[in-house]
C-alpha cells in the first residue's frame, strides 16, 4: 500500500474553524458496512444498543502554546529582541520540559525566553529539532502561569486560519478532561455534553474512560511514500484494571465496545496485542494501524472526518475496509459534512 491510496479531494472550505453549538448539535454520519444513514451527534443513543459500552479518553490538554521574547546584547550595548513561540510536548523531570520552538535556529544554548516578569525559561538543549526547556518555577505555580498565559495549541489546519482565543480553552476540552497531559484534544469526544451521556446511560449504554495523552505527532504528516515504512510517535497512555474489568463484562454479556476517538481505540488495541485478551496497561504506544490490522477489542468507532494521507485516514480504512472508507467520504464530502477538530462525527461498524 503507498500514501497516494489515502489522498482525496477535500473541498478547504469544509475545514471547520469553530465547534457546532451545543457540543451534541454536530452532524453524525452512521455506516454500517455500506448502509449509511445522516444524522446529528444528539441522535447517538438511537444508533446504540442496551449493553453496549462506550469508551472515553480522558486526557486534558494544556494551554500548552506561549507566545515570549528572548533578548541579547549587540555592540553599543543595545538590546535586541526577538519574539519566540514555544509549544510544550513532555515534562521530563522537575521544571524541565520538551517543546517545539519558533524560530528554533535563532535561539542559542543558555538564552532564556521570557513569558511574563516571573515566568521564564532557559534553552538547555536541541534535539532531532525539539528543544529542552529548563523553567524558572514548578508544581501549581507553573500550572498557575500556564493557565493564564498559554493558549491552546490549535491543529495547524486551524492555526493556519486563526489564532486560538479564550473560546478554544473551553471548546478544545472534553467535558470529562481530568488527567492533565495532551497537547491535542481527543476530538471525537468534543461533541458530548452532560444531557447527551445522561441520554447514553438512561438507555443502558455504559461508559468506560482510559487515558492517552496525545501527541505533537498526531499532526506529523507521513513522509514514505510506502506506508509500512511509517514510524509512528509515541504517546504515554494508561488502563486501568477498573476499565479492564468493566469491558470484559460488556464482552461477557454480548455488549458492544465503542472507543470513542482513534485515541482511545489505539490504546485499546495496543494493550491487547501481546496476549490477545485486554489488560491493565500503562506505558508508551507507537501502534500504526492500517489496512490489514487484526482488531481485538473494538466492535465499532466513534470518530470525527480525517485529513488525507493521514494515519488516521489509514486507521478507519482498517475498521471498514479501504472501499468502504471511499464510498462514506465522497458522501460526507457532497453532503457537506464538516472536517476535521471542530468538524462532524461519524460512527462506524465493520
């Protein structure tokens, strides 16, 4: 299989910028197999069953973007000042992170990038083009001026079209984000509200929530053109044997397991390759799934409209077949579907 098998016609004026409001007022597209049925996120419990089992990431993603400046001395003793973005990808240890940096090449060694008077951070490192950051402050002071100072680090495909503002750091954010550690949001999950998961439970649907954190490397685009050859980031992701148990039940019981997101689904399956039989998991995921992948715990996928040539792409052409994934995307593309973060959602069933 080559990355031109994934590449489609997508219309750039169905990128969606901003969120459907409310969360639940989204367009859904069903698929089962062929069969596909148009629809709205709020119509969920219609398309579920008593017994069925939803799964939740619930990672939070930090305002993890800072606009600073770092200053250096010229002859005369005059100051020059240059403007610097940072985005943080991992805290490494106390007050040290990995991040990305604008323009990274015209920062040296020991510079230090200023936030705020009291927030700052010393360039202690360059490394395969990220840098390490030494901050000035730690625990719930950092937590503090991150928060009021950082903004959410938008998909490039957004970015590129406007800045993030005060809306994205509620409209980028799960209602049930608790485990503070992304820097993007796992955006199928975007679209419930509280009424819509007391709708999923009332009709018997349950609902089990697993951590990944994602990634800068969700918006890498794939370089070989052979895609097997495609080395995926890793990102830190956790079960619990909680959640471990609860999905077992629902297999027992003849219950669907619904990940809801590619996040949530690539953790699933990560933590049931080895054995083939779901466990309590935690540590580093790379799973690349594509095409010809053996599914081992998820019966269907919640999931929003994917960029073409992506991962992504490739992973919902796993779950429904190549042809299938065609015929659903040239309908959401003439039925004007919206794509992307902020875009609509599709549910789908092998």
């Amino acid at each position: 299989m080559f990355l031109s098998d994934f590449d489609f016609d997508l219309p750039e004026e169905l990128i969606a910028t901003r969120p459907a409001s409310p969360r639940s007022s989204a367009r859904l597209l069903v698929a089962k197999g062929d069969k596909i049925n148009d629809s709205f996120v709020d119509n969920l419990p219609k398309f579920l069953k008593s017994g069925d089992r939803l799964v939740l990431n619930d990672t939070k993603v930090l305002p993890a973007r800072l606009n600073g400046f770092r200053n250096r001395s010229t002859d005369g003793n005059k100051i020059s000042s240059a403007k610097i973005e940072v985005t943080l990808l991992t805290a490494k240890k106390q007050r040290i992170w990995s991040a990305l940096i604008k323009p990274l090449r015209k920062i040296k060694l020991g510079e230090t990038i200023y936030f705020s008077k009291s927030f700052k951070a010393k360039l202690i490192d360059k490394v395969y083009g990220q840098a390490l950051l030494q901050f000035n402050i730690d625990g719930s002071e950092f937590m503090s001026s991150l928060e009021d100072l950082g903004v959410m680090p938008l998909p490039p495909y957004i970015a590129s079209k406007r800045k993030a503002d005060d809306y994205d750091k509620l409209d980028y954010q799960t209602v049930f984000a608790r485990k503070l550690g992304s820097i993007a949001a796992p955006t199928a999950s975007l679209h419930f509200d509280k009424v819509l998961l007391d709708k999923i439970k009332d009709i018997g649907v349950e609902i089990s929530f697993v951590t990944l954190h994602v990634g800068a490397g969700t918006f890498l685009p794939v370089k070989n053109d052979e895609i097997k050859k495609h080395k995926m980031h890793a990102e830190y992701g956790e079960i619990s044997q909680l959640a471990v148990d609860e999905i077992k039940k629902t297999q027992k019981n003849g219950g669907r397991i619904i990940p809801v997101g590619t996040t949530a689904l690539r953790l699933l399956e990560t933590a049931a390759q080895s054995t083939g039989k779901l466990c309590e998991w935690r540590g580093e995921t790379d799973i690349f799934i594509y095409p010809g992948f053996k599914f081992k715990v998820a019966d269907g996928l919640m999931t929003n409209f994917h960029l073409p040539k992506s991962t992504l792409i490739m992973l919902v052409s796993a779950i429904m077949s190549k042809e299938t994934i065609e015929t659903i995307y040239k309908h959401a593309i003439t039925h004007r579907y919206r794509f992307f973060s902020y875009g609509d959602s599709s549910l789908l069933f092998p």
